[in-house]
C-alpha cells in the first residue's frame, strides 16, 4: 500500500509495532500479579473458584462482581450528530 512519502511497507510495521507494543503491555500486566488472589469475592464474599485464580493471578473479584463492574465502565452509546449525513442535509 502506497503511504505518500513513506517506504512500502511502512504503515504495516507501524501497525504491527503497535500491536507488539500493546501485547507486552498485557503480557507485563498479567506477570505483576503483585497481590495474591482471594478465595472469596471482595464484594460478596462468595467463592471464587480456583480455575479462576489459576486463569487470573491476583482476581480479587468473582465472575458475577466482575461482570456488573465492567458493565458499568461502558460508556453510553450516543448518537454522533455531527458525523451524520442527516445532520449535515438539514
């Protein structure tokens, strides 16, 4: 793919670089288990079943308290006006 000015070649490295970087990020998130998993969630106190500890070094969380907390980070889907081609007919 032809990048203007750029070598052939050269926004696929960049892309691949920036995966490589972002996958040893993760890698290095995932040996810090700094602090030992819980056998019991911090929030209900129900049992986090060891497959879990085992799959997530540190999880202080049980699947259900996870899932609520992750629900609630995502942000609400708004509708973008200004990139609409309605918006820019009117």
């Amino acid at each position: 793919m032809a990048g203007g000015w750029t070598r052939d070649g050269a926004v696929s490295e960049q892309i691949e670089a920036s995966i490589d970087d972002e996958l040893n990020r993760m890698k290095a998130l995932r040996r810090s288990g700094d602090r030992p998993s819980r056998e019991t969630c911090a929030e209900c106190d129900e049992p986090i079943p060891e497959k879990r500890r085992v799959a997530i070094p540190g999880v202080q969380l049980c699947i259900d308290c996870q899932s609520e907390r992750d629900g609630a980070r995502r942000p609400a889907a708004g509708f973008n006006r200004r990139g609409s081609k309605d918006s820019q007919l009117k």
